[in-house]
C-alpha cells in the first residue's frame, strides 16, 4: 500500500514537472515571437506652440501609417514632454524622450559657464568657435561640472510619466571626420586629422588623461595614433552612457541613442565606440546618401552593427534618412534590408520628411512581416 502511494505521488510529481516544462516550453516560444516584432519609429521635433489638436491628428497619422513610436526632441523640456505623452499613447503610440546630449547649442545655463565647452587641439573653445556649423557647443564629457549638468537633464526627462525612454544624440566628440558627401558643402579635405576638429584638449581632460597615463596629448608627435589617447575620450563619452543608463532604470525607462552607423565607423568619425556602452538599444542613423552609398549600405552597416552587438542584450533599430531615398521602393528596400540584417525596428528622419506615399508604403511592408 506504502508503495502505490509513492507511485501515485511519482506519477503526480512526474505530471506537474511534465506541466511545467511545457509552459516553460510555451514561454519561451511565446518570448521568442513578442521578441520578434519589428518596430517603426520616427524623430520629431516638438514645438510648444502647437495645439495639443494638432498633435493628435499627427500622431494619428503615424500610427494609421504603420509607425509605433515617436522620439520626441522637446529641447529638454519636461512639461512639454508631459503634455505629449499622453496624446501620442492614446493614439497608440510609444513615446521616447530626445535629447541632444553633449552638443548643447544655446542651452542658457551651460552658457554661464564657458569653462564647460569642448577645447579643440588648437586651443579653441566650441563656447565662441564652434566647429562647422553654428550650433555646434559641444559640453566636455569629463569635467565634473558639465557632465552633471548632461545628466540632470537626462535625469528630468527619465521622471516624466508614460515615456519608454530617454534617447541620447550627439552623444560623442564633433566630427574629426564629415560624411564624405558633406564635405564639399564646407570645401574641406578630411584625408587626415585636422586640429581644427579634434577634441577635447580642455585642462580637465589632459589633467585627466596625464594623470592616468603619464603624458601629454599637446606635445604628443602624432595623436592620431595615440591609442590611449583615443580611448580615454571613447571612455569618456561611455562613462556619461553609463551614468545616464543606471538614471533611467532607476526611473524604470530605459536607455537608448541614436549613433553613427556602425561601431568601427562610429570610433573613427566622432569617437563614438557605442557597441562597448551600457544601453538598452541603438538607433544608428545609417543615411547612406550621406556617404555616397548604395541602398544596399543599408544592410551592410546594419549586419555590421549587429555583428558587433553579438551576445550583448542591446538591440538596433536601423535609422533611415528620408530625403535621401529615391523612391517608396527604394524605401522599402531599406526597411526589408534593415530586417534581413539584424536590425529588430527601423526609424525614419524625419516626421516632416514622411509623405502620405511613404506612410502607405510603411504600412504595407509592416502588413507584409
């Protein structure tokens, strides 16, 4: 009798295991399909003065267009970000909170301090000569007080209710090296380093850098080839990531950024090794007409990334650059190459650039998936 009983309660413990295991089994699979959407986003730029009306009927027309998410740049303002949210989720549609992170063009208190600003190898500060453009005041990345400021205000975007994250941009050095294609623009040649557009020589950072390495980049012979130079400003723009990743999941958002197309490529232009960062995805902007490229680039700068993502948890979401697409097929070219390649969404710049035909294009690919 003692011995039918322990086998009525082996059988008993062999069905719940056998229970558990295909739920385990259901799970998983069930993981692997919800890991398995593909997402569409956009960048937009808000701007206060717009109806909150207006506001509905463009997030309406995303998300009848096959868009599933916004990434919303409100120049760092909180309350205007508060007052977006809940019109972009009623339409259906996730919100993150764009922010231009080092590159802080007229933020007026950075301004009170131009002690904060990126010092290029000629000893020019980008707080009164700023590289290329205008809007170029680059924040140095090392110094204590700058960097706090960048995360304070990552920190009052990360508090605001209903977002899915905080999404850095410019979130690096300035460009040592344009898009090919820019340079006529600037009538530039980039064949080399030009200390016109390399940073950040301030007195922080080689204090920083000497101290830990026993140099100084200012008298080095050659600091293109200085790799420990380079990695202790690779390292800095990661220490700001990594600092700003445990403020959003601190506030339960997560982290993300939009970056140059692929790490390797990204290291070399503007100092940006995105593929080593705490984040929990990318956006890498992979405007292949910047580069003079192909629509199949699209592809390959993904795969790139992708490979070099490989057993980390950080997703991609490939960025298309709209103006530079020839056509809606060539749009859709870019989404399914995106795809193919690794990436788990795509986003496009920007919402303006977005035409009816390619909403109708996007939703027909997404119908198609």
């Amino acid at each position: 009798m003692v011995k039918l009983l322990q086998n009525k309660s082996f059988f008993k413990l062999s069905a719940i295991a056998f229970l558990a295991l295909t739920l385990s089994f259901f799970s998983c699979d069930h993981k692997t399909q919800m890991d398995g959407k593909f997402d569409f986003g956009v960048w937009i730029t808000a701007d206060a003065k717009r109806s909150n009306e207006d506001y509905s009927k463009e997030f309406k027309k995303y998300k009848d267009g096959g868009i599933d998410e916004v990434l919303i740049n409100t120049q760092t303002d909180p309350k205007l970000l508060a007052r977006l949210v809940p019109l972009a989720k009623k339409e259906g549609l996730k919100v993150h909170a764009w922010i231009m992170a080092m590159n802080r063009p007229n933020d007026s208190v950075a301004l009170k301090h131009p002690d904060w600003y990126q010092v290029s190898k000629e000893g020019k500060s980008c707080f009164d000569n700023r590289p290329y453009v205008d809007y170029y005041q680059w924040l140095c990345p090392t110094k204590k007080e700058s960097r706090e400021h960048v995360l304070g205000l990552v920190e009052g975007l990360a508090k605001v209710d209903g977002i899915e994250s905080v999404h850095l941009d410019y979130i690096r050095f300035p460009d040592i090296f344009l898009p090919i294609s820019l340079l006529p623009k600037y009538n530039l040649v980039q064949d080399k380093e030009l200390p016109q557009f390399d940073f950040c020589y301030c007195d922080a950072c080689v204090s920083k850098f000497e101290k830990e390495h026993h140099k100084n980049p200012k008298t080095s012979h050659n600091t293109s080839i200085d790799m420990e130079w380079k990695n202790f400003r690779l390292n800095a723009v990661k220490a700001v990531v990594d600092d700003a990743y445990k403020i959003a999941h601190k506030h339960h958002v997560k982290l993300t950024a939009a970056v140059f197309p692929y790490p390797e490529m990204a290291d070399h232009m503007v100092r940006q090794r995105w593929d080593k960062w705490n984040i929990d995805e990318v956006y890498p902007m992979i405007y292949h007409s910047f580069y003079d490229e192909e629509i199949d680039w699209v592809g390959y700068a993904t795969k790139q990334g992708a490979a070099d993502l490989e057993g980390k948890d950080t997703k991609i979401n490939t960025g298309i650059y709209i103006p530079g697409l020839k056509s809606d097929a060539e749009l859709k070219e870019a989404i399914l190459l995106a795809k193919k390649n690794g990436a788990k969404g795509v986003s496009f710049f920007d919402g303006n650039a977005l035409s009816d035909s390619n909403l109708k294009t996007i939703k027909e690919v997404k119908a198609s998936l």
